[in-house]
C-alpha cells in the first residue's frame, strides 16, 4: 500500500495569458454546468450577467445523482412545438426527466402528422433506451471518462465575464477571478481588462466594488498594472486587483459579487461583473493514500483529516500511465473530528475500455486530481483541487470486473421505456397521451 505526496492544483501564477484561469474557456457541454446571476448595482444600472461557477457545485445532500423519472407522453416527445433538452453528457448526470439529444420533427399537415409524431417518438425512446442501457453499466459513484477534459477540472473553470457598449461597441470591458474559490487564507485575486478589436489596450482607471451575497458593500478594490502586488507584468495591459475579506466573515463559505467600472483613456465608461467564494473547509487531505482489489474493483482509499464534524463530498479522477483519463469515483461521507481513511471505487469495467472504445488498459493507475468539499451547507466549501500523482500497484486490467454494474435504477427506467416502445410500436398510444 503506497502513500504519496499531495501537490495542490491552482491556476498557474499567470505569466498573464489570455485566459488566467488555465484551462479553456467554459462550454459547459462540460461544468458543464454554471449559472448567470442578474445583478443590479448602484446608481439603477443593470450589471451584465454574473456567471457564478461556484453553481456548479452540486450538493450531495441525499444521492449521487438524480433518478430515473417516468416516461414523457408522446406528446411530450414528438409534439410540433416540442423542443427536446438535449441529453447530459457527462458521466456525472442522471437523466431525470432529460431525453435525448434529439429535436422533435415537425409535423406535416394532413393525415401523415400522427405517424411523423409517432416515427420520431419511437426513434426517441430507442436512443433513451440506449443512453439508459449505458448508464445502468457504472454505479451512481464511479463512471468512465468519456468527455476530452477532467470532469474536476472542468468543475473549477473561471468564466470571464465581458461586456461592451449598449450595442456590445468597443471598447470591451472582461474581468474574472483568479479561481472560482479561494481559501480563508489566500487573498482573492481578480483580473480585469479593456479590449479594442481584440487587442488589449490601456485604461485611465479601473476600479471595483465587492459585495455580500445579501448585496451588501463589503470593500472596494483598485486594478492596477505595474508589476507589483500580484500583477505578474507591468504594462500589459492586464490589470490585477487583491482584496481582504472582513476578519467577521466566518461562515462555511460566502460568495462574493463584484461590480467593476473601467474608464478607457479616452473617457469611456465600461462596466462588468464576476464572483468568487472564500471557503474555510472543515478536513484536508493528508497526502496518503492506499489501494486495493475489492469485488473486482479498484479501491483508492483518502486519508482525510477532519477538523469540525459534518458531512464531506471526495471524488477523484484516475488516470493511465500514459495520462489517459479512465475513471472518476466520488462519495460523500459523514465524519466526526479526526483522521479517517475514505475509499474511492473505480468500479472494474472502467479499466476495459466497453464504453470509451479503447480496449483494456494495464496498471499501474495514476490518481490525477482529488477533490474534498464540506457539504455541510450550502454554499459548499471547496478545498484546492490536489494533484497527488499518486501510483497504485500493477493490476491488469483482467484483474477487474467486465460486468455491466446493472444499476437497479436505470434497470427499472429500461422496462418502462421499453414497454413504452412497444405501446409506440404497436400503434396504441396515441397524440397527446
């Protein structure tokens, strides 16, 4: 059983790039997952919308992920002014009451309306089937990697922020965090800058003011850009701001707003808004891990020192010698004060490539990025995302489970749906039922 080191991921100590946080601007067909929070500050006017990333959170309060729901009358699904919601893509999602990935056929006038509408139906429950048949293979708490970028990663991406003109006109004012959150002990770091046909270009002042999440003052900050107290290089045109939160914040977590106004060097007034948490997580990662076969399974096991008893989420993502992304295992667990060992499951088919296409792959294993957050309210605090590297022993891939996991769930979904193909089939549901 190997112990490792643990190595914190942070967006780079920014040589300035073009994007500070790191990775790729968000798409969230990863993430992914964020939400735009409408502000309106000072003075009547309507800030741009704040993207708050830290909505990708996702609370594991009662399940991993959301169950199966009923099937969606035909009408629902093949409707002339239906619009289907595409089908998550993420190997974190349940469907829910989400159906695939397939717009509804328009009807044609006349009497060939009813088997267009039953046509795209059918079409439409088969792929649900499908997407349920591959989801049933993996537990709630390990799934395959299946998406170009780290599923952790992905969670942390910044979204910069941009607004222009009322007609969206030059200059263009972006501004972002840092990272999405910061811990009681580091100072917030925030980036902001002025755009003129793509290109940087200075600015005769930029300021800020950061606010509560009741909206309330909480500070007000200065963008500078002289290489100094943080600003990685002068003159750049990319300026960097710090600020302190009050000693009296002591919550669990607090999300923060902030209200920036530029001023061109030619007079003209810009204005954006982003956010940010400050988090203060009650356990850290020790840096030792361990790993074991169990039921033909990997099992990573976390050890996790727990400073305030209360409930925890961890996840990790699991990678090849080769840096292919295999896996991602997750749990949430509540712990009293203390040292714990936490186990991670990499559920065994991961390790044969069914799902991915890319055959069985032979230990070692790398575990590549973990995540622990205290889930014991709401807003979740985010401990930094580690990078321990930890090595597990040289399993084979044989070593494992090729088994379809059979989740009793979609297993369930799957009869429905299929009855429901065959109703469609059979030509005994009707429009509108």
């Amino acid at each position: 059983m190997a112990a490792g080191r643990v190595f914190f991921y942070r967006a780079p100590p920014m040589a300035k790039p073009e994007n500070r946080n790191g990775h790729q601007p968000q798409s969230h067909g990863s993430f992914r997952r964020s939400r735009l929070i409408l502000l309106a500050l000072g003075l009547g006017v309507a800030l741009v919308a704040v993207v708050l990333s830290l909505g990708r959170r996702r609370a594991h309060e009662t399940d991993l992920e959301p169950r199966p729901a009923a099937p969606l009358p035909l009408a629902a699904r093949s409707g002339a002014d239906a619009t289907v919601p595409a089908a998550p893509a993420t190997q974190e999602s349940r469907p829910g009451a989400a159906t695939p990935d397939m717009a509804a056929t328009p009807t044609a006038a006349g009497g060939d309306e009813g088997l267009l509408d039953r046509s795209t139906a059918i079409a439409m429950t088969k792929q649900l089937i499908e997407d349920y048949r591959r989801r049933a293979a993996y537990p709630p708490d390990s799934k395959p990697i299946t998406q170009e970028q780290d599923p952790l990663l992905s969670d942390r991406e910044v979204s910069p922020i941009s607004a222009g003109g009322p007609d969206g006109e030059d200059p263009i004012l972006t501004v972002f965090p840092e990272q999405i959150s910061f811990e009681a002990q580091e100072l917030p770091k925030l980036y902001a800058h002025l755009t003129v046909g793509g290109v940087k270009v200075a600015a005769r002042e930029i300021t800020g003011t950061v606010f509560t999440q009741e909206m309330v003052p909480a500070g007000e900050i200065v963008f500078h850009d002289d290489g100094r107290e943080g600003d990685a290089v002068a003159g750049d045109n990319v300026y960097t701001a710090t600020w302190t939160p009050p000693e009296t914040d002591t919550a669990l977590a607090t999300s923060y707003f902030v209200r920036v106004i530029a001023f061109s060097l030619e007079g003209i007034e810009r204005r954006a808004g982003t956010s940010f948490q400050v988090s203060r997580p009650h356990a850290i990662l020790t840096g030792r891990f361990r790993d074991r076969l169990q039921d033909g399974s990997l099992v990573i096991e976390a050890e996790v020192e727990v400073e305030k008893a209360g409930r925890f989420h961890l996840a990790a993502t699991l990678y090849s010698t080769t840096n292919r992304p295999l896996g991602l295992g997750q749990t949430s667990v509540e712990l009293e004060p203390g040292v714990h060992w936490v186990p991670l499951r990499f559920y065994g088919r991961i390790f044969h490539g069914a799902e991915t296409g890319t055959g069985p792959v032979d230990g070692p294993y790398v575990l590549r990025f973990v995540s622990l957050m205290t889930t014991t309210s709401m807003p979740n605090a985010l401990s930094r995302l580690a990078e321990p590297q930890f090595v597990t022993r040289p399993y084979r891939a044989a070593d494992f489970t090729s088994e379809p996991f059979n989740d009793p769930f979609y297993l369930e979904a799957i009869a429905r749906e299929t009855e429901e193909l065959r109703r469609l089939e059979a030509g005994t549901v009707e429009a509108g039922e």
